[in-house]
C-alpha cells in the first residue's frame, strides 16, 4: 500500500504570498515562491503581459 493514491507526491509548504499552509505537486526547490492555489491565480502571469516579472 502507498499513499502516493495520485502518482504524484504532495509536498507541504508555506505560501509565499499569504504565508498560508499549502500542498503542491512538485518538489519545491526553495528557488522560486511557492503559492497556495488562490496566490497562484493572482500571480499567474496573464497573457498579454510581456513584460514576464511583475513586481509589487
Ligand atoms: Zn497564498
């Protein structure tokens, strides 16, 4: 038996943004901002930026 039911492991992080306890899909590699899923939306580039960084 595996907990592993998806094929993927989940790993428990701390959102970036919010700060709030999150699970992702990937190995965070402590490099780049890991984001609870609302977060995620928000900093999604959009499209027609092209800009690429966003800065608050
Ligand atoms: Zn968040």
């Amino acid at each position: 038996m595996s907990d592993d039911k998806f094929g993927r492991e989940m790993h428990k992080v701390n959102c970036s943004d919010c700060g709030k306890e999150t699970e992702v899909p990937f190995k965070p590699d402590g490099d780049r901002p890991v984001y609870c899923r609302d977060c995620y939306q928000k900093h999604k580039k959009p499209s027609f930026n092209r800009g690429g960084r966003d800065r608050y």
